[in-house]
C-alpha cells in the first residue's frame, strides 16, 4: 500500500495520471460482477475535444462506381465483431450498403466496379462470392482451395498461385474452365505486387521482374527486368511499374500502353519527402509526406519526370478508383471531408465526415473548470492539456495560466492548481514538470505531488508551497495525506488521527478514530472526511468527530482506489450487462446519514491502457469521468444528504466491569468501575463519559438489599475517578452500585449491587469420618462437621489413594461446592485412600483443609503366593471373597512382594485352637498376631504397626505346628 498519499489520484506520473488507475479487467472476475443496476444514469456529456480527421475514420474500399469507409467514436462496449464500413456511391454519394469488418479487424471484401467481392475462408480453402453492391444479387462464386495463393480478385476473375512445383498462376472466371496463365510463375509464399482490371494486369515478383498479363488470353510477357525493387500501377490505358530510389537516388518511371502500341520511361527526381505512387488519370502521381500525419499528392510529368502543383494536401489516406481519378480523406477542416479528384479536374468534396470527440487519458477538476489530458496514456509528457467549463458552456480550450499556453499532458488539478509533465527523459517519470495557477506557473526539474486544494506541493522528503516553492516541512515516513496546508497524519496503530498546519498559524489537534487496529493508510482527504485502509476495505473517518467511522461498500480488488469528495465517495468497479459481458462502472455512495450507493456509467476502464478516469469535486457534490467511448461526463449528485454538525448522542453509557474490594475483606472498603459511552448501533461518535454518581446502603451480612434505603452523599455524587472508598460497619456488609453521565446528558442505570463486608474469619472445619483404618467394604464414608459466625455456606472434599507398593497420587476432587456433610466413596481393592475437607463461607473466606483421614481396602488372601505345599486354599460363603488360606505347620510363609509399609492389616478366622503369625516386610518383623479367641469367628481384622514405613516382601509366616491357621485378606498403610 502508498503511505504517501496526498490527494486523489496522487501517485507517480510515470505509472498513471490524474484519477486515472491502470486496471485490467480481471482484477474483479466477470463470474464475480454484480448486474447492472437498472437505474443507472450517465450524467451530462461536456464539449468534446473534436478529433483530428485521420482518427476514427476507416476508409479502405474504392472502385470507379463505389466508396467504402465510415468514421465512428471509440467505445469499448463495442463488439470487435460488429463493426462496419459504409458503401457510397461515387456518382451521388448515397450511402448503399454496410460492409462488416472481422473480429481481427481485416475488412473480408473489396469492391471491384459495381460488385462486392468477398472471401469466406475456411481450414479446406476460400470461397470467393461476387454480388451486386447494391441489391446483394450474387453473380458467382468459386472456390478455391488451401494450396493456392490468392493474389487478385474481382467482379469476373479470380487469380491464386499453385503451391506445387510449377508455380502456375491460375485463372478462374464466371462460366468457365479454371486455366493456368502461360508466361509466369510465382511463389505461393509471398504476394506478389499486382494491379490492373477486367482487361489485363500489371505483376511484379519482388525479385526485379515485370509481366503485364491478358486475361482474354490467359498470357503473360515480361516487359522488364531490373535489380531494383519495383512497384507496379495500373491506369485506364497504361501499365507502369517504378524502379524504387528509396528516396536517395531517382526513381524510374517505366510504362507500358495497355493496347501495346508504345511504352517509355523517364527518371523522377529524387525527394527526402517522397513515400510511393498513386494512378492518376493516365499517369501518376508522387505522394510526399506533408507533415508526420498526413501528405500531398503532386502528379508527375511524363515528359520531364518533374513533379507538378499539388493536387490535393492535407491527405490522411488515399485510394484510387480505377478510372483515373483519386479518393482521399483530407483533413484540411475541423472534422474531414472524402474528396474526388481527377486529372485536370479540381478537388470535389464527395462527403463531409462528423464530428467526433478525442479520447481523454486523464481527468481532473479545477475550480469550475474541468482538466482534460489527451494524447498517451503511458507518456505524459507527450500529451495535451485543455480546460472546459463545468456548465459546459464553451468548447474546450489550451491549458494556460493567463497569458502563456502551457504544454505537457496531464498530471493533477487540485484547487485551482494544475500540474503538467512538461518533458520526459526516460522511464519511471523522469522528466520536467510545470506547476500552472491563474497568473502564472513554474518548472520543476523532478516529479512532484499536488495536496487536495493544490496549496501545498510534495517533492521526494519535503513539503513546498505550490506556487512560490517556500519550504513548508519534511515530508513524513508513515501514513499521511495534505488537505489545503493542514497535514493529516495516521499513528502506527490506526487509533489516532493528528492534523498539523504547514504554515504553523494553528496548533496540531488530533481526532480519535475508532477504528480496527488492521487500520493503517490514509488513502484519500475529502476535506471534512478522510478514507482510512483496513486491509481489504475502506472506512470514512469524519475529522469534526461527529461520526463514528464506517465501512464503505468498496471492497478490495476494484479497478480504482476510492476518492472522497464534498460528501461522497467514488470508484470505478465491474458490473455485467444484459449480454453478460462485463462493463465498468463509476459507484458513489453518500457520507452522509443515508449512505447509499448510486451507479453511473457506462464507464471507460474496462481495457488497459489506461484504466477508470475519474475526478472528484471537493467543493460540491459532482463528479466527472469518462465514459465508455472515453468522453468526458459531469454528474451533479443532488441526491446526496447533508451530514450533522453537532453531535448526536441519545445513549447513555453502560457499565463495563465492577469491582474493589472482595465479598469479605480486612478492610478498608473499597469501589471500582468501569463504563463505555460507545453504542453500536450508533451512527454517532459518542460524547464520553463525563461523571460519575455512586450510593450504598448497609444491610445485615448476607442480607437483601431494601431498594428504599440507599444513601448518595454529595462527596459520592458527579465523581470523576472510577474508585471510591466505602464506610464499613462491624457484624454488616456495605453494599453500593454506580451509575454513569456522559457529556450529553445521558445517564446510565444503576449497576447491579456488590457488598463487601469486613470478615477474614473461614469457617471452622473437622473431619469425624472414616473412622477404622482397613476395610471390606466397597465404600467409605467421610464425615465432617463445620462452623462459622457468617454460616458455612458450602465444602470441598477430596483425595489422595496409593496402592500397597506406591507413595500417595495427586487430589482427586470429590465434591466441590457441596452443602451436605457426609457422602461415600468407591474403594478400590488394595489402595489405601486419605481424605481431606474445607468450608467456606457466605463471604468467600475460605477454610484451610482439614488433616487427612486415611483407609485401606484389603485384598483377598488370592493376591498372597503359597511358599509351601503346608497351605491349602479352600472356599466359603463365609470368608471375605468365598476362600480361606490356612496352615498346621510352622514356619511356612504366605508373601507378597513390593509391599511398603507402616501399618500391616491381616484379616483372618480366629478360634480357641488357633495358632499365631508372624508379620514380615523385607527382612524387618513387624509383629507377631495371635489367631486365638474363646470362640471361632471369622473375618477379624488384626493388625501391627512399625514405627517407620519400610519396603520390601510381605510375609505371613504360621509360628505353630499342629494348630490352624487362617488367612482370609490383607491391607497396608504407608502412613
């Protein structure tokens, strides 16, 4: 993207000129186009520029009896494929016939006295069709295959050249044979040069050989041959052919009768000026250059070789009729005019030719004038410039300050300050420029940008006054545009616009924006409003800061940039026809309040070079631009509405966030806050926030608040900080909400009430359950009591499990936020499972955890391995999981490695005959357990304790021969 912009269209000449963006049609594909809106209009057509005559005028068809051409005006909606020339006839000028024109330009027929003769080729060969010009009555027809060289047709003979070996010439003529012309041959690879009639011709081969050739007969003689380069013409009663001096030696005029009675020759002195022949009556006449554009047709003395009066002057283009006179288009009035003229007989205008318009390259507006470049659209400097009167009162006219005609092409107009390329010296712009103001102007010897009101001039790093060229300042790194002498400048991260005066008479302001933070070019100053890029779309930035920005209906690629005029925006963009072609189009939208969009057109732009041409009115609601056929057209938009000039604001602010001080505090109470005045459905910059009114009230703790009982003190009214301190009161909360009052006077509501109280007291919290240490059970259940002054509003409760070999995992949550007191909990065989809990209360304070209550679920005596064939395992509804290990003999162990342990657990059957075990971890005795008890009874938890946790094999050991044994689960605790 350019950071150095300054006013519409302000980019270096070398790649576009005024409002004019070069563009190809697919930057917006047609699949992509919008219809056309039907409501379009095209504005009011300006004075043209008359074209010269040579411009638009096709004339490429002549014969005794007909002429053919037309003159039309440029349009790019203009189908190649439809374009046509118009037939005369030579006797009255009446227009008779339209001959079209193919898409590749090439005119597919050509007159031959009073026929129309056309070729229809195809990929097999070319039919060749003769019809009256007139009626349309076709005469005959042939064809001709691809293997031939056609090199002359007409109303009765058509003549090729055979690609074979021979070479042959071939004849065909209505109602006969086709016929092979004796005496010539010719290459079927490049035409020949060949002039004549229904008589006879006149043919040269390039190579310095001249045949004239009888169609009657269907023979050729050599008349000459000659190492020059040769041209040959063909009068009523002579054939000629000109040994060629390139214009530095003499040429040499050979000629031959047609009845073959005579033949001479005679040298033509030699002319810087002299371009070829025409023929002329019964000899010919010396075309010399006249100028770059146009010639001067002198006839020649066949006697002495001299070159006569000329006979016409001003010649765009010329052709003879074959019956001795010429037809030429000359441009010796505004518009042209075909004329006729004849050996001894003066000039006749046969037909005026119409006015057309020229081609603009550029547009700009100045004043109440409108600028106008012509000439090239890639050069400049090679252009025209012209004023025209915005009402279109007067033609346009030359580009001066006053008194002097300024030339150059077209750069900018801003204010009513011109910029012109006077001269260039190569690429990228390279050049002199003119800078051009009612009563005077002056050069720059480099490219330069003119601001929107044409009073400051930006050179490569400074600003200058347009005229006088006074040093205004440097010219800034980052984004910016000039409006008048007031720079704009854009921060880095599109929040702030800053407006600095060039002349120093005003101290800088700034303008917040509001805008996306993806903001960061300044594209365009309309003075009151400024068009900002956000990436791929475009926002109005209104400078008094009454609007907010918005988004414009231009959305990235188009084929101009937006420009902002006094109220408006406009850009070029593609919308499809009724045909579904794709055609360009100029879209306004309103900065106003309505902000809709209007189309005009249709516009030029849809080829490359040059793009859209458009300009826009800083000073009132117009525009121009230049339409489809590249002609200048004024809009005057007074559709447009007027926006506001004071500030709208009927929205009141809204809170953002609340906060200060935490439900429950050690004091000192505190309040804070936050709101925005900003509305979103607001076309209206807001008018922020100005003050702020906040009350409280101080009901019991936990207690409702009572609408009736709120207290607003004058020091807590029209604060203009968002905190405040609040009074407390022991055993109550202080509860407050605020309300806002922005510059408008818009008050917000009361926010929502938030207390606080002075309380930093958590509740008082103790676990009571579990209570045994191992269980069988699948669950445990954990208990807990609490307190609190404020009421403990809920718990947490968590824990932490290890297996009979691991250290204890991470917290598992349980229950958070529950108002009960007691839950169970799923135990997973052989984990020892450590409870905690916390309260907290209505205010938030909250509880340390509680210290750990932990439990083992045992496993079955199937975990323990039998280190002897002494065990025996039987089963029971009666065991804890259906089996029993039991011994009688001593010594014999039940283990299980990986154990680490502080507490062994060993659930077992005792009896009156029971005997004993001895516990083991690693190589440590734990302890020993007695099985004896008065009476047998089973699933007994027994257990012993070291006084540090230790790691190794677990083992059982029976400590009694003769008396059971039996070992039904066990559990471990690491702590």
């Amino acid at each position: 993207m350019n950071h150095r912009r300054l006013a519409r269209g302000l980019v270096l000449p070398f790649l576009l000129t005024v409002a004019t963006v070069v563009a190809p049609l697919g930057a917006l594909p047609a699949a992509q186009a919008t219809p056309i809106d039907p409501s379009m209009t095209a504005g009011v057509r300006l004075p043209v520029l008359p074209q010269a005559p040579g411009r638009g005028t096709d004339f490429r068809l002549a014969s005794s009896d007909y002429l053919g051409f037309s003159r039309t005006q440029y349009d790019e909606t203009a189908p190649s494929d439809k374009a046509t020339v118009d037939v005369y006839r030579t006797s009255d000028a009446t227009r008779v016939a339209t001959v079209p024109v193919s898409s590749y330009g090439y005119l597919l027929d050509e007159l031959s006295s009073s026929s129309l003769v056309h070729r229809d080729a195809t990929p097999e060969g070319t039919t060749v069709v003769v019809s009256d010009v007139e009626t349309g009555r076709v005469s005959w027809s042939v064809w001709v295959p691809k293997a031939e060289l056609i090199i002359s047709t007409g109303d009765t003979w058509v003549l090729s050249v055979a690609s074979d070996e021979t070479h042959a010439v071939i004849l065909r003529r209505p109602g006969q044979p086709q016929q092979v012309v004796s005496g010539i041959t010719l290459s079927a690879y490049q035409l020949p040069y060949i002039d004549g009639d229904s008589r006879g011709f006149v043919v040269s081969n390039n190579g310095g050989t001249v045949w004239t050739l009888d169609l009657d007969s269907a023979s050729a003689d050599v008349v000459l041959t000659t190492t020059r380069s040769l041209h040959v013409y063909a009068t009523p009663s002579r054939f000629f052919a000109v040994e060629d001096g390139y214009n530095t030696i003499d040429d040499v005029v050979h000629w031959w009768e047609r009845d073959g009675v005579g033949q001479g020759q005679v040298s033509v002195p030699a002319v810087p000026d002299g371009r070829n022949y025409v023929p002329f009556g019964d000899r010919l006449a010396s075309v010399r250059a006249e100028t770059g554009w146009s010639d001067r047709v002198e006839p020649v003395d066949l006697g002495s070789g001299a070159r006569e009066d000329a006979v016409l002057t001003h010649v765009l283009s010329i052709h003879a009729l074959g019956d001795g006179r010429l037809a030429a288009v000359i441009g010796d009035t505004g518009n042209g005019r075909v004329v006729l003229v004849g050996d001894g007989a003066p000039a006749t205008t046969f037909r005026e030719l119409p006015e057309l318009g020229e081609t603009a390259v550029s547009v700009g507006l100045s004043g109440d004038r409108v600028v106008t470049g012509y000439g090239d659209a890639w050069n400049t400097a090679y252009g025209t410039t012209w004023t025209t009167p915005l009402d279109g009162s007067s033609s346009p006219q030359q580009l001066t300050d006053g008194t002097d005609v300024i030339a150059g092409g077209l750069v900018q107009a801003a204010g009513d300050t011109v910029l012109t390329q006077a001269t260039s010296t190569g690429c990228c712009g390279d050049g002199s420029y003119r800078v051009v103001w009612p009563g005077g102007h002056r050069d720059l010897p480099t490219a330069a940008r003119l601001g929107r009101g044409g009073l400051v001039l930006a050179r490569a790093d400074a600003f200058e006054d347009a005229r006088s060229g006074a040093p205004l300042g440097a010219v800034p790194s980052g984004p910016y545009v000039v409006d008048g002498r007031t720079l704009w400048t854009l921060s880095r991260d599109g929040a702030l616009l800053t407006a600095h005066d060039l002349s120093g008479a005003s101290p800088d302001r700034s303008v917040t924006t509001y805008l996306p933070t993806t903001c960061g070019d300044v594209l365009e100053s309309g003075g009151r409003f400024l068009l900002v890029r956000c990436l791929d779309d475009y926002f109005s930035v209104d400078t008094l800061g009454i609007y907010r920005p918005w988004k414009l209906a231009y959305h990235a690629p188009q084929p101009s940039d937006p420009q902002v005029g006094a109220g408006f925006a406009a850009w070029t963009t593609y919308q499809e026809d009724a045909q579904g072609q794709t055609q360009a189009v100029v879209m306004v939208q309103d900065l106003g309040p309505s902000r809709q969009t209007r189309t005009y057109g249709l516009a030029h732009g849809r080829y490359n070079p040059p793009g859209p041409i458009l300009a826009v009115d800083d000073n009132a609601p117009r525009l121009v631009y230049a339409d489809s056929q590249s002609l200048i057209r004024r809009v005057d938009l007074d559709w447009l509405t007027a926006p506001a000039q004071t500030l709208v604001d009927t929205s009141a602010p809204h809170v953002v966030s609340t906060g200060g001080s935490a439900r429950a505090t050690a004091g000192p109470l505190s309040a804070q806050w936050a709101f925005s005045d900003s509305a979103d459905e607001s076309p209206f910059v807001p008018s922020g926030v100005q003050d702020y009114d906040l009350r409280y009230q101080q009901p019991a703790v936990l207690s409702p608040v009572v609408e009736g009982s709120w207290v607003t003190p004058d020091s807590l009214t029209h604060l203009t900080k968002t905190t405040a301190m609040l009074p407390s009161t022991p055993g109550r909360d202080t509860c407050w909400s605020v309300r806002a009052r922005d510059r408008a006077g818009n008050a917000s509501a009361w926010t929502a009430p938030r207390c606080t109280t002075v309380d930093v007291t958590a509740p008082v919290v103790r676990l009571t359950a579990p209570t045994a240490l191992a269980t069988t059970s699948t669950a445990a259940l954990v208990a807990w009591t609490g307190s609190d002054s404020a009421g403990v509003a809920s718990y947490d409760v968590r824990y932490r499990r290890a297996t009979f070999g691991g250290s204890l995992g991470g917290y598992v949550a349980v229950a958070n936020g529950t108002k009960v007191k007691s839950l169970g909990v799923n135990l997973a065989a052989g984990y020892q499972y450590c409870f905690s809990v916390r309260g907290r209360d209505g205010l938030g304070n909250v509880s340390a955890w509680t210290a750990e209550r932990c439990i083992a679920k045992v496993l079955d005596d199937r975990s323990l391995t039998i280190g002897s064939s002494a065990w025996t395992r039987t089963g029971a509804s009666v065991f804890y999981g259906g089996t029993v290990t039991t011994t009688r003999t001593a010594g014999v162990a039940l283990t299980r490695p990986g154990v680490t342990a502080r507490q062994v657990f060993v659930l077992a059957t005792t009896c009156s005959s029971c005997g004993s075990v001895a516990v083991y971890v690693g190589s440590t005795k734990v302890g020993t357990l007695s099985l004896t008890s008065s009476s047998t009874r089973n699933k007994v938890m027994l257990s012993t304790t070291l006084s540090t946790a230790r790691s190794g094999t677990l083992k059982l050991v029976s400590t009694t021969a003769g008396k059971p044994v039996y070992v039904d689960a066990f559990a471990v605790r690491s702590r």
